[in-house]
C-alpha cells in the first residue's frame, strides 16, 4: 500500500475546510461513484472538491446500500481518489457509520488511518444511525458524538489538523421529529466537533422551504444540505439561504443509468 503524504493531505484539508466558510456561495458537491464519473466531475469549472456517496458506490456495484463493507468502499474509492490527486482536488468520502461496532473505536481509528493515508481524504460523511440495519436503529447520541471525535482525534494525530467531519443526523429520515435530529446535530457541532450537519429528509417527503431555511438558522448556516435535482429549492437559492454545504448523493449515478437506458434502448429500439 502506497501512503499519501500527510503534509499534501494536511494542506488539502485546510483549503477544504475554509470553503464551508463563504457566505452565500456553498460549497457545491455533485457526488462521484467511478473514475469515469469522478473525472467528468474534476473537469468542470465549478468543482472545488470531490466527494462520494455511499449509495451510489453500492449501486455501481449491483449492492444495497445497507451490505456494502468497508473493504467495498475502500476498493471503490481508490480510483476516485486517484482522479482527485489527478486534479490536485480535496476528497471526502462517505464512510457510512464507520463499519465499527458500538463501542469499538480501535476499528473506527482504523478506518479513519486508511481514509487519510491511503485515499488522501480530508474529510467524512459519517452516519448517526447504523447502516445495516433496515430498521433506521439509531446510534445512541453520547456515542455518536465520541465517534466524531474520535475521527476528527485520530486525523490529528496522524497530523491533518484541519479534517472536516459531515455528520448526518437521521432521526428525521427514520420517522422522528426534524426537531430532534436538528438538536442532535447541534451537539455533533459543539460536543463532537463536527463542522456541518446533514439532515437526511425522508425519501418520500418533499424539502419544505421553510423547515430547510429552520435547519439553516438553527445551526448557524453549519449544514449541508442535499439538493434534488429538478426540485423546487436549487443550489443558488441554497446559498441565499445560507446553506454551508450542498451535494447530491447518488443522483448523478442515477442520471447516468436513466441515461444509459436511454441509449440501450434506442439500440433495441432499430
């Protein structure tokens, strides 16, 4: 295994870090799963960074979201990875929940030494609730902050001072109140150290502008917020907001396969 430098990582990391401070301008995500699609990503003008999502990167490889493992998720980054040193570009990578068990920080800080050293990420997207269950079982707050912070200690110790930790909030996706998963978030920020907030909407609701612009005020603009593509809220008006941080999880994949099956059609099609 070939190690990144820890002092490109570190500067990289920096220069991330401050692009969630540019107000109303967000930083703008449009998550990659492949080379193909990270390199398309890393070639417009407006791609400040690269990132991943864990869906997405399940899908490319015929896997549900819920039963995809660490060592499918290293596998799958490394070629992103690649692409973003191609470009000179700060990566982050959705680690899920961490793949490690309630209490085993030993397996977290594992994970986190692989992220930095041998993808050269400068950031996460870790999970409050635990990934294979179907049930949205939730971590337990008090944990899921010591998670954070273990991510964001060990970074520091390997030497990446300034390592950005987005840490999804899921008690809204999981049929609670979006009260309760904006009050966790806001210890993720000033317990866990976190520097922003993903709540995750339930799929089958739609982003209601005004709870979107609470989220935003509650959290002092600390947020990352997922845009639907085609919706009614889009990444300008994100950025009036004041949103930190907008991505787009899997739905580049998922242009691409509609896109796809255009095309195969057409063929069957004559």
């Amino acid at each position: 295994m070939s190690v990144i430098p820890t002092a490109l990582t570190a500067t990289k990391a920096t220069l991330f870090k401050s692009l969630h401070h540019n107000p109303a301008k967000p930083l703008l995500l449009a998550n990659a799963y492949d080379a193909t699609s990270a390199r398309i990503i890393a070639s417009l003008s407006g791609c400040k960074a690269l990132a991943t999502a864990s869906y997405a990167l399940a899908l490319s490889i015929g896997k549900a979201d819920e039963t995809l493992t660490w060592e499918d998720n290293l596998s799958l980054c490394r070629p992103i990875a690649a692409v973003a040193r191609e470009f000179n570009l700060p990566l982050t990578v959705d680690i899920q929940d961490g793949y490690a068990g309630s209490g085993d920080f030993a397996k977290l800080r594992s994970v986190i030494e692989k992220v930095i050293l041998e993808l050269g990420a400068v950031g996460v997207n870790l999970e409050d609730s635990w990934h294979e269950s179907t049930t949205g079982e939730m971590i337990p707050e008090d944990e899921a902050i010591e998670r954070i912070r273990t991510v964001i200690g060990t970074a520091r110790e390997i030497g990446v001072e300034d390592f950005v930790v987005n840490a999804r909030s899921d008690t809204f996706l999981n049929g609670g109140r979006l009260e309760e998963s904006i009050r966790r978030g806001r210890r993720y920020l000033d317990e866990g150290g976190a520097e922003t907030v993903f709540i995750f909407w339930p799929r089958n609701q739609e982003m209601d502008k005004a709870d979107v612009q609470k989220v935003i005020d509650e959290l002092g603009g600390r947020v990352n917020v997922s845009c639907r593509l085609g919706g009614t809220l889009t990444t300008a008006e994100l950025g009036k907001m004041g949103a930190a941080r907008v991505s787009v999880g899997p739905q580049v994949f998922l242009a691409a396969a509609e896109a796809i099956k255009k095309a195969a059609g057409a063929v069957f099609e004559g």
